[in-house]
C-alpha cells in the first residue's frame, strides 16, 4: 500500500522571503510552492505549514540576526501562500520542524508515512527536517524546484546529502504532481 503523504511547507515567512533575512533567490519557488500545495489539497494531502516563531533573545539569534520574531509580522507566512482553516500550522525554535514542537504526535495521529518536503532554506530548515523525518522512520520526498538556498552549490550539495544520507527522494515538480 502507498504511504499516506502529507506536505510540509517550511519557513514560508515574510522575514526570509521579503523582510530582515530577505531571499531574492528564494523568490522564484513561490509559484511551485503555490502549485504544490494546490496538488496537496486537490488530493486529500494534509498541509502543514512550519514556521520560524522565535522569543525576543532567543538564542539563535547569537548564530543569526534577529528574525521571526513571534508576534511580528515577519514571522508571518508570506501572504502568497496563505494558510486555510483545515491547514496545520506548526511553530519551531530550531532549524528541525520535529524539535520540540508537535509534529511527531500531528504526523502520527493523521497516519502519515511519507512527507514531502517544500520551502527554505533547502541546506538548513529542510535538511535537519530531513535528517529528523529519517531518525523517525518517515519517507521523505523533494519537488527540487520547491526548494531554494543561497547557491546553486549549497542546494546541489544538501540534495546530495539527503539522498544518499537519509534516503529523500529528490523529484522535478512536474513528475510529482503528474
Ligand atoms: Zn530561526
């Protein structure tokens, strides 16, 4: 039987996209994101969006400049991409969409056995997130054109690592949702 997917829309947020660790390259997933969450929710899959939602001081901001700050419109997901009610949002401190927050228990409640992984940045929130799916047990897969980082290079080399690490399955968007 085919694992029960569900789709994880990472770190869609106006700081990354528009605002204080604003990404121009990461400007041109939007449309494939848009798409991919559309197949998602035509198809019975659930939505989860995780987002960045970081205290004042947090300590990753010693690692980064100030950013998604909960309560700000930064950590605000891009107004592109809007959830809707029967969407899951998930809040993260931490690179990783499993650590310390309620994924687990969400994925397993809703009998998921595969996640597909869409969003930014490709080598830092979705890598970990892969790595993590993996320790889980889950099956991990990426329509590559949704997923973006600083270089060609470091998307390159996570997507390597992913593969041959924690066994995702790196797809183009069109034969995914074909
Ligand atoms: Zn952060």
């Amino acid at each position: 039987m085919k694992n029960r997917m569900a789709l994880l829309v990472i770190d869609m947020l106006n700081d990354f996209l528009y605002g204080k660790l604003r990404c121009e390259r990461c400007q041109r997933i939007i449309p494939n994101v848009r798409k991919l969450i559309q197949y998602s929710r035509e198809n019975g899959i659930p939505v989860i969006y995780v987002c960045d939602s970081h205290i004042k001081n947090d300590s990753e901001f010693e690692k980064w400049p100030e950013h998604a700050v909960q309560g700000t419109k930064g950590s605000e997901i891009i107004p592109e991409l809007k959830p809707r009610e029967e969407d899951f949002i998930i809040k993260k401190r931490r690179y990783s969409a499993f650590f310390q927050t309620g994924l687990d228990s969400l994925l397993r409640e809703l009998k998921i056995g595969e996640i597909i992984i869409c969003g930014i940045l490709t080598d830092i929130c979705v890598q970990h997130t892969a790595a993590d799916a993996f320790y889980r047990g889950y099956k991990t897969i990426i329509p590559k054109e949704c997923t973006e980082s600083l270089s060609d290079e470091a998307k390159e080399y996570s997507f390597r690592v992913m593969e041959n690490l924690y066994n995702t399955r790196i797809v183009s968007l069109s034969e995914f949702i074909s």
